[in-house]
C-alpha cells in the first residue's frame, strides 16, 4: 500500500498549483513540481533563481523583500500577492511560503495564478465605485428639485391662508407630502447601501490607490458640466499602494466627494491630491465651499452631532456620517483630520501606510504620530 507522504507528494508533482523549494545560500531552486516547470517553461531557472525575480514587476520588489525580511522559521506566511510578466503578459499571483524551522536555508512554497479571478474582481470593484459615484449624482439631481418643491409649497401654503378653496390646499398638501417622501426614500436608499456593505467582514488587499481614484473620478468628470463643478486629480506618481478593504475604503472616499459637492457653490473646483512621505501615503480631498463653521469642529466626528446641514441646493444629508467615515479610516489603521474656515473652503485629509509588509505598515504611521 502506498505510504501517505508518497500519495501526498504525488499529488503535488500533479497539482496545478505551483510548489517549489529555494536553497538561499546556493540561490537555485532544488525541489518544484510539473505545474512550476510548465508555468516557466521558457526560462532557466534550476541554476539561479533570479532569472525569476526578474520577472517581478518593478513596483512590487520592494513590498517582496519586506514580506521575506518578516519571514520566520517555521511560521507559514500567506497570501503575498504580486505581479509577474512572463512571455508579454501580466500574471497576478498568490504566494504561501515558508522558512524551514529545521533548516533555515530552505525556503518552500505554493504559488497560486489568481489572474482570471484577480480581472473579475477588479471589473466588479470598477462598476462598484462607479455606481456609487452614479448614486451620488442622481441623489444630488433629485434632492435639490425635490428640496425645493417642498419649500415652494410651504411657501405657497403661507400665503394662500386666506384662500378658502379647499381644493388649492389639498394639491399644495400632496405636492409638500409627495416631495418629502421622495426626499426620504434617496435618503434611505443610499444610506441602505452604504451601511449594508460596512456589515460585511473588513478584507484587506494591497490596491493601487492611484487606479482606484481615477476610476472613482471618472464618473463625477463625465457630469461636470451637468454637476457644474471642475474635478482635479493630483499625483506625482504612477502607482501607490496601500493595504485597503476597497469597497468599505473607496465609499468613504465617495462620501467626502459627495459632501465636497453638497457645499460647493457653481462653478467650484474639488480637489484631490494624492502624495507619498517616508512611507506614508496621503489623501487630501479640498473644495471651494461655503466650509464647516468653527462651532462644529470639535464634534464633527462624534457619532451624535448638530453638523448634518442641507447642501447650497436643497441636498438633505444622505450616505455616510462622518464618525462612520472616521471608524472606516480607523479600521484602516490611518487617520483622519480636517482644515475649514468659513466661506474659504475645507480640506479633509486621510493618511495612511503605503503597502508594505505588515511589520513595516504600523512602525511608519506610529512613527508619525509620535513626532
């Protein structure tokens, strides 16, 4: 009878997963099975490993190393995702890898191609952003045409008092009624949605927040001129990473967008600038709004505060509240702050680890708030 270690090397010399061992000091790969050798058939990798960390993407050999200076013998380290380019095509995989407790020279692992599924998702997340920002939008439509008739018709009602046809009042009556009830439903529509997806488990992944904000801008530029309003996007660099849930992260991102708009007069700019200081990675979102008066400062971010106002076009508050927005960025281990003056505008601001090896994550934002 076949011995259970001999079954269970056989079935991974035929799994399709990718397992392979490098001994560090000969720098060559000793040990990998079929699915290894046909994933990189074309290059030589038994005499020195390198010619596959050639391969890596540039951008992600930084986050690697970190990930193998955290390594420890004997302790399983997952889900270290990377990019490769082999044979002109972009590969996403998944790494499991582990040092030998008895022989620390060994270093095994599985690797996983998570690049079909990696496209589907990040198409999903794209259409998720986008139909956020959309929401936005139409709530920003239907609210303020909503907000007014409300008001047109308590004003009408004022002054038709004296008016004994009871016909006119009953009209009055179900315009100010039906006008609130669709005020009411936008309302908590989107509060449904928002606060739906923060019931789901946080799931962390190293995103590029470069990609995810222009994706999330798009859709509020293709309405500047409906929205009159300019939307600018400012950042130096090509890709920046940080470890984020995206749906949970990106809807408070939106929520500031969209309060950004609620108070920024016709023909204002919003401003998003994204920027990278000793591994610290900043978000400013800076309108040219009427800004939060001082006496709300304070509590702005308190769970149970006066600051909900009606946006400069009837817009009643909807979405996110700010002490939700400020527990989301909590989550995140990051932080979050504001600069307003009355009539000059306001900027939020949002700071967070660049997407580095866990250990390398929480010194760096530690760092700066001991400073």
């Amino acid at each position: 009878m076949e011995s259970k270690l001999s079954l269970l090397n056989r079935f991974i010399e035929e799994d399709t997963l990718l397992y392979f061992a490098i001994d560090l000091n000969q720098e060559c790969i000793v040990e990998h099975n079929n699915a290894f050798a046909t994933f990189f058939n074309e290059i030589d990798f038994n005499s020195d490993h390198q010619n596959i960390v050639a391969l890596v993407f540039p951008e992600d050999i930084g986050y690697l190393q970190a990930a193998y200076q955290d390594l420890q013998p004997g302790v399983m380290s997952d889900n270290i995702e990377f990019r490769m380019v082999l044979q002109q095509r972009t590969y996403h995989l998944l790494a499991n890898v582990l040092i030998d407790k008895d022989d620390p020279n060994i270093l095994s692992g599985r690797v996983t191609d998570i690049t079909e599924k990696k496209i589907y998702i990040e198409k999903l997340m794209e259409y998720t952003n986008k139909k956020n920002a959309v929401l936005n939008i139409v709530s920003h439509d239907l609210a303020g045409p909503l907000g007014s008739i409300q008001m047109l018709s308590s004003l009408l009602k004022k002054h038709l008092k004296e008016n004994t046809e009871e016909r006119i009042t009953k009209i009055i009556d179900m315009i100010e009624a039906n006008s609130k009830r669709g005020i009411k439903m936008i309302q908590e529509f989107i509060k449904k949605e928002f606060l739906e997806s923060i019931g789901v488990e946080l799931l962390k992944k190293r995103r590029n927040l470069v990609e995810k904000i222009e994706q999330l801008l798009d859709e509020y530029k293709s309405s500047e001129l409906h929205l009159d309003l300019t939307f600018v996007f400012k950042c130096a660099l090509p890709e920046v990473y940080v470890f984020i849930d995206e749906v949970k992260f990106m809807q408070a991102v939106n929520n500031l967008i969209s309060n950004a708009i609620k108070f920024t007069p016709d023909h204002g700019t919003i401003t998003i600038c994204l920027q990278v200081t000793e591994n610290i990675v900043q978000l400013s979102i800076e309108d040219t709004g009427i800004g939060i008066p001082e006496k709300f400062h304070e509590k702005l971010f308190d769970k149970f505060n006066l600051a909900g106002r009606t946006g400069l076009r009837g817009e009643h508050s909807v979405g996110l509240g700010m002490s939700i927005i400020k527990t989301i960025v909590e989550w995140h281990e990051g932080k979050i702050w504001f600069e307003s003056e009355e009539n000059k505008g306001t900027t939020f601001f949002i700071a967070l680890n660049e997407g580095l090896a866990p250990s390398q994550q929480s010194s760096s934002l530690q760092k700066t708030e001991n400073e």
